[in-house]
C-alpha cells in the first residue's frame, strides 16, 4: 500500500502545516515525516500512520491506496 499524496498534500496545505511541522505535530522524527511527504516511504509502522492521521484529521483509509 502507499499514500495517496494527493490526499496527504491537500490535508497538509489545508492545516497549514510543513513538513517540519508535521514532524513535530505527529512526533516522529523529520526524516520520516519527509520520506511520508514526498512519496519516497517504503515501509511505515501503523503506529506512525495513527499519529500523522490524528494530526491532519484523517483515517489511514484516507490516505492508503491500493495497488
């Protein structure tokens, strides 16, 4: 699965929010946060997943899509 980058750009520019601040929001750390925004995570844990989605007021079905 991977992230709907659409959907994540959107929430983020919706909140107001940078990737710096996602890091710090969601706490994890910058680069995670990074490779999340830009498309590049190969793997993310659930529990990551959780905490940027509380952030940006989304589910991860929100923001997983298939392939």
């Amino acid at each position: 699965m991977k992230i709907n980058q659409t959907k994540l750009d959107r929430a983020m520019a919706q909140k107001g929010l940078n990737i710096s601040q996602l890091a710090i929001e969601s706490k994890v750390t910058y680069p995670t946060a990074h490779r999340i925004a830009k498309g590049k995570a190969e793997a993310i844990s659930f529990n990551v997943l959780e905490r940027v989605c509380k952030v940006l007021g989304l589910t991860p079905n929100d923001l997983l899509k298939g392939e």
